[in-house]
C-alpha cells in the first residue's frame, strides 16, 4: 500500500568526496551545505552569505568570477555598521575596514576555488527582488539590511531575465572549466508575506526558469526539493512551528532524497561510516576522566586515521586535533 505520493527523481551524475561543491542560494542551500560539509565533502557555503532571489545570487557568482575588491564606496552606513547590499548582515561591521576585509577574503578564496569547481548547487528562494530606488543604474540588492521601505522597488523578476543571465554566465564558467555541472533547486520554504498565491507565482517563474536551463544546457541538472516537500511531505508534523519552514525530520529527509539521486553506492558508505564517527565525537561522556573515556578516544582517534588513509582528501585534522586535546588533557 502506497501511502504518499512519490517526486519521480531525475537521473544525474554522481557527487563523490573527491568533488569540490560551491553551494549558493537561500537558507535551504546554507541548510544543505552544511549537512555536506559535516559528511566531509569539500564544500564552499554561501561565500555572500544567504541570498534569495535568482539576480543576486547571479550577482554574487559574477562578483567572484571578476574576484572584486570592495571598498568604502561600495558599502552603507546606518550610523551604527557599514553594510553590504549584496551580503548577508554577518558581514557587517562598525569598522570599514573589517567590513571590506572579511568581503574582500571571501571573496577571494572563492575566486580561487572557482576553476576547479565540479559542482555549484544553487537554491533560489523567491522570484521577488528588490532594486535600489535612487541608484545610477539598475541594482538588485541582496539583503536590505531591514532599511525602509522607501529606499527600495520591489519588481517579480521575469523567467526569460533569469535564463538569459544564468546561461551567459554557465557558458562563461564552463569555458575556463569544462567539467562544471550545475545542479539547480527551488527552496521549499514558502515566502507566504506574498500570500500563498503570491508565493506559488513567484515558485511558477522559478520552476519555469529552471526548466528551461536544463533544456538549454546539458550540465545544468535539477532537483526537486521544493516538489518533495509539497507532494511527499504534507503533514504538517514535517514543518516547524512558524508552519512554514521545514522541520528537521523533513531536512533529514530531503537529505536522505539528495543523497539517494546524486550519490553512488560508495559513496553512501562513506558517508555512513563517517558518520558512525561523526556520532561518536558528539558524544558526552558521563566520567570524562575515567579510563573507559579514554579507550573511547583512542579508538576515534585510529577510525578517524583509518578513514584518512583510505581517503586522504579527507579534511579531519580538525577532529584529530580535538581528540588529541582531549587525551593530552585525560594523560595530564
């Protein structure tokens, strides 16, 4: 007996841990990017910060792609930080000059990491952008920076407008790296401050963008998380308390979608078996001191060596130094 009603997956190429991944897009995106990046794939998260609409994040790709230094001029001061319109609040800053310098290193290092990219995952959340009002020429902003309304011109962005810059810039990208895929996505949080048939237009014109993409390019795939969680995840046991983001059991389980359509069967038991490793360094022990502990420890300590040999673009120092501390600290 069939209880839900199934999101036919598409066939596409596999992810492996050897792969360098770009993920790029809303908090979906940051959401994934992070599960990958704690399964140990080489994953660059959102180098602008969270971004929604398809034009900023378009922006933001460019930005990298020209490694663009950012001065005092392109930055707003609300008299308290100086802001980024095309960055997430984080990289804001009551100094200037920390502001310019934690954009200007991110970008670079994503600048750097670009030629030799096998996969950006790109989410777009909304259709809607907003342009600055009082700007010398056309400029979606990427974050508001909660500054009035007036400043701004909120435009639905047209599906042909989306197309045409995101194939000049693939085509641009894939000159200088032949073997880049795109794998694209639509947000499955509802942006219900449009209404819920505000927000289904504005998912229209990005389901239709992204159709379209993958007609127009054979390495642009898509994957249908917004579908799943629509169709196979309708019970609202799967949303969070505001009843529009998804909860953690659905990311889990979009996860587990992802993992099944991209991954290989090798793959998968890598990432099961670093995650048996994973769980144990989240463990918290009841007698930290005690020798049980410590033979605990060690023990992480040559799975995770293990796990080094057999892949050694694996990225652990991080954990074979925590447990070290640990040990020296038990030893001491």
């Amino acid at each position: 007996m069939e209880l839900i009603t199934r999101v036919e997956m598409p066939r596409t190429k596999e992810i492996n841990h050897f792969d360098r991944i770009m993920v790029l897009g809303s908090c979906f995106a940051q959401n994934m990017g992070e599960i990958l990046s704690s399964k140990k794939f080489r994953c660059d998260i959102n180098p602008f910060g969270i971004l929604y609409n398809p034009l900023s994040i378009l922006q933001a790709l460019e930005e990298i792609y020209q490694n663009k230094t950012y001065t005092a001029d392109d930055l707003q001061y609300d008299g308290r930080q100086w802001h980024s319109w095309m960055h997430h609040s984080s990289f804001s800053s009551a100094n200037v000059n920390e502001c310019c310098e934690n954009i200007n290193s991110r970008i670079a290092q994503s600048h750097e990491n670009l030629n030799n990219l096998d996969f950006i995952i790109i989410t777009w959340g909304t259709a809607y952008a907003y342009y600055l009002s009082d700007y010398k020429e056309p400029f979606v902003v990427g974050n508001c920076h909660k500054q009035k309304d007036s400043l701004f011109n909120r435009v639905r962005l047209d599906g042909d407008e989306i197309v045409d810059g995101y194939v000049a810039m693939i085509d641009r990208l894939r000159e200088k790296n032949p073997d880049l895929k795109i794998i694209l996505t639509i947000s499955p949080i509802r942006h219900i401050k449009d209404g819920l048939h505000g927000n289904q237009i504005s998912k229209s014109v990005l389901l239709l963008a992204a159709e379209k993409l993958c007609e127009m390019r054979d390495n642009i795939f898509y994957f249908p998380s917004y579908e799943i969680m629509m169709d196979e995840l309708r019970d609202y046991r799967f949303y969070a308390d505001d009843m529009v983001h998804p909860s953690s059991l659905a990311v889990e389980y979009i996860w587990m979608k992802f993992s099944e359509t991209f991954f290989s069967e090798l793959t998968k038991k890598i990432v099961e078996e670093w995650s048996g490793i994973e769980k144990a360094l989240n463990h918290r022990p009841f007698d930290p001191a005690s020798p049980s502990y410590h033979k605990f420890l060690t023990q992480i300590v040559l799975n995770i060596n293990r796990i080094k040999e057999k892949y050694p673009y694996f990225e652990i120092n991080k954990e074979i130094e925590q447990c070290q501390a640990q040990l020296k600290t038990l030893t001491n």
